[in-house]
C-alpha cells in the first residue's frame, strides 16, 4: 500500500492531460462542485482516461498490448463489468479472474504492478468523479486487486 501513495504523490494529473466532461462543466460555470458518476457515458470517460494513463506507464503498459480487435473486446468488457456494478443492467457476463490469470502467464501481475493499476485507478476516477459511485468504484477495485493479488502472488 506503500508504494500506491508514493506512486499517487510522484504523479500529478497535469502530467497525463486528461479530458473530462465533468472539468469541462465547471469549467464553463454549470456546476461548481464535481460530479458523481451518473451512467454508462461516464463510466466510458473514467475507463478511457484510466488507460490512456496505464498506457503511459513503462512498467503497466506491456500488461495490456494486444491486437486492436482484442483491445475493443477487453475496453467493453471493462465498461460493462462497472455498468453493472453500480447499476445493475446485467450487461456483465463474468469470466474477469480467468482473464487475469492469461495476463499473469504473459506478464507477472506482481505486487507493484497492481499497486501502480490501483493508484492510477484511484487518481484517474478521483479527477473525474466525486460522491457515492466513486468511492464505489475505487473500493471495489481495491477488494478485487487485493484478492488477485494474494492469488498471484502468494509465497505458499
């Protein structure tokens, strides 16, 4: 957990030009306050930002290179499993460990990379987002990393 706030401290969101249609409403004085996330449309600008910044990271971005028709597959993927956490729509169909564990065969999923996915998770959503979902969001990406972290990378 260590290294996730040294990570959060040493990388500020100036440094990773994120859109936000959140900013741009305060921007353009229709809200004063952040929102929180509302709907699918926001779920795909938290996602999008969160891996253009994974991409942006040397020691992450070769988790997730894959052919353009699979990175599709997975950004959907993604965009449905938190559609359904916060909103019930059913538009999630599983299989998200036996995912990991292909990625983990190609490209450890150590202990730092998933402190590093969980920092920039929480900082991409904490520049868009602020309120119950949010907070959701974060705390549920946390308990899953925990969990996957402790499978992979367990010295039984």
């Amino acid at each position: 957990m260590l290294l996730i706030i040294k990570f959060i401290v040493n990388h500020t969101n100036s440094q990773f030009g994120i859109r936000t249609a959140a900013a741009d409403r305060r921007r353009s004085g229709t809200t004063t306050k952040m929102d929180d996330i509302q709907n699918r449309e926001d779920i795909e600008l938290l996602v999008n930002n969160f891996y253009e910044r994974v991409h942006n990271e040397p020691n992450l971005a070769p988790v997730f290179e894959m052919p353009q028709e699979h990175w599709q597959t997975h950004i959907s993927r993604v965009i449905n499993f938190w559609e359904n956490w916060l909103f019930q729509t059913g538009s999630y169909n599983g299989g998200m460990m036996w995912v990991h564990l292909q990625a983990n065969e190609k490209n450890s999923l150590t202990t730092e990379r998933f402190e590093q996915w969980l920092a920039l998770w929480f900082l991409t959503t904490d520049s868009l987002f602020a309120g119950e979902r949010a907070d959701f969001v974060k705390s549920k990406a946390l308990e899953i990393g925990q969990i996957m972290n402790a499978k992979f990378n367990s010295k039984s």
